[in-house]
C-alpha cells in the first residue's frame, strides 16, 4: 500500500522550475511595480505619511 502510494507520488511530482522562469517573472513584477510608482507620482499622488 505504502509502495504504491509513494511510486502515484513520484509520478505526479513535477521537475523543479527553470532558474530563467522565475528570472523572468521577477523582472515583469519589477517593471510593474516601477510603472505604478512613476504613474502614483505622475498623477500627484502621496505616497509618504501626509496622508495618515
């Protein structure tokens, strides 16, 4: 039971993901997170304490 649990297992386990896969994926989030922050303060947008 155990051996035919552990052999479903080692099936569905996929490979480790690909170091550029996620090189890329930091690199899109990055951008984003830039295009907010110059559009936040295009727009006029405070983004210190003032509005607390």
């Amino acid at each position: 039971m155990i051996a035919t649990l552990a052999r479903a297992l080692s099936r569905v386990r996929r490979p480790a993901t690909d170091v550029e896969d996620l090189k890329t994926i930091a690199i899109f989030c990055g951008a984003g997170l830039l295009f907010t922050l110059v559009a936040a303060m295009a727009v006029g947008l405070a983004l210190g304490p003032e509005p607390f």
